[in-house]
C-alpha cells in the first residue's frame, strides 16, 4: 500500500507540500491550528469587510445548485447553492493571485475560484477534497490537472447559528469569521491523500453563510 505507484501524483503532492509548508511556517501572519493529524493554517483578517461584501453578491450571481460527481443534489449529500467566479473578472483575479501569492503557488495550477452559499437547513456532509483515484472520476480529473493539493477556503459573512466547518477526524470545529482564510494541505508530508483531512460544512440553523474556495491541484488545471 505505501509503493509510490499505489498513490498517484504522491511524488507531486510531497514537493509541493514541502514548499507550501515551509512557506507558511515562515510568515508570521499565518497561524497553524494545532493538530498532528493534518496541516491545517489559518489568515485573519485575509479579505476587507468591503471585499467579502463584494464577492457575496457574486457568489448570489453565480450560485446554482451543488453537484458532486456522481452524486445528485437531490441525495442530500451537499445541498448548497454554488458556482465558479467569473476568472476574467480582474476583481477576482486579483483575490486568487493573493491567495497564490501566499502560498507561493502558479497560478496555472489553481481552479478557478468557487463561491458557496449555504441557507438555514442546507449543509455539505462529511468529505475530502482529493480525489478518490479507484472511482470513474479519476480518468477525467487525472487529465484536467490530476490529484488535488491545497485548499483555500475562505469565509465572508458571519453565521447567526450553525454553519460551522467540521473537520470530523481531527475534532475541531471552525466558526465563520469574515475575511479568515482556511489552508489545507490534502496530502501527507510523504505526499500520500490524507484521510484526516475529512471534513463538513454543517447545517446552517439561522441566517446564511457565504465562502469561497480555490483548489489547487498538481499540474496545470484545465
């Protein structure tokens, strides 16, 4: 199970775990949840009270109905509304050059920017954001840039009740606070997909919440 060929992409997700690592250990406005089952960091104040604003009613604009591969949104499994931003928007380009930038990605590598709204009720039940390799997916996924990286998660408006993210496996949960930034790395240090990396964005029971999130995967994403 550990052979290198087992994994597809591991000697990838291992390169670029260290650089990514090793560039958010060194800034000093980057805060690391303490775990030893993941890598998991956090951004305060990431986006302006005006740009988390802004990228709602985007999000409003774009939001359609959740899909998951195989997996319908009438099976219940993630029932919000979302939808990718507009990538030549010089607006958003600018907010996910910020995130490359902070992770000392290309941006090539990155998806585009997708914005999620969750109303009272809707919720995205226990998941991981790399891509099972076993499933039909994976042939479609391998050639449109291959296995997922890091994820950028960002949250923009604050939550009346619920709606917090769960990372099931590691124990925590993660209320919404506008403009905090959330990065993961979705593999293990020997670039192998980490399975603690598990997590749920819980029903929303008051109000609505907003977030964006930019996945980045191991080649040029197409």
């Amino acid at each position: 199970m550990a052979k290198t060929e087992t994994f597809p992409d591991q000697d990838a997700l291992r390169r670029i775990g260290n650089q990514v690592r090793e560039r958010l250990e060194a800034d000093p406005g980057v805060y690391r949840v303490e775990t030893d089952k993941a890598e998991l960091f956090a951004v305060g104040d990431f986006l302006t009270a005006a740009e988390c604003e802004r990228l709602c009613l985007m999000v409003d604009h774009t939001a359609r109905p959740s899909s998951l591969h195989e997996i319908g949104y009438e099976s219940g499994f993630r029932t919000s509304y979302s939808g990718d931003l507009d990538p030549y928007d010089s607006f958003v380009k600018g907010i996910g050059r910020r995130i490359d930038d902070l992770l000392g990605l290309p941006s090539h590598i990155g998806e585009a920017i997708q914005g999620q709204r969750y109303l009272p009720g809707q919720q995205f039940k226990p998941h991981n954001d790399w891509f099972y390799t076993s499933e039909k997916y994976w042939q479609l996924e391998r050639k449109r840039g291959g296995q997922r990286s890091w994820t950028a998660m960002a949250f923009l408006n604050d939550v009346a009740e619920g709606g917090e993210t769960h990372f099931t496996e590691i124990g925590i949960k993660i209320e919404p606070k506008p403009g905090v930034l959330l990065v993961w790395n979705n593999a293990l240090p020997d670039g192998r997909p980490n399975e603690a990396t598990m997590h749920a964005g819980t029903p929303v029971i008051r109000g609505a919440k907003y977030i964006i999130t930019k996945w980045y995967r191991t080649r040029t994403w197409k």
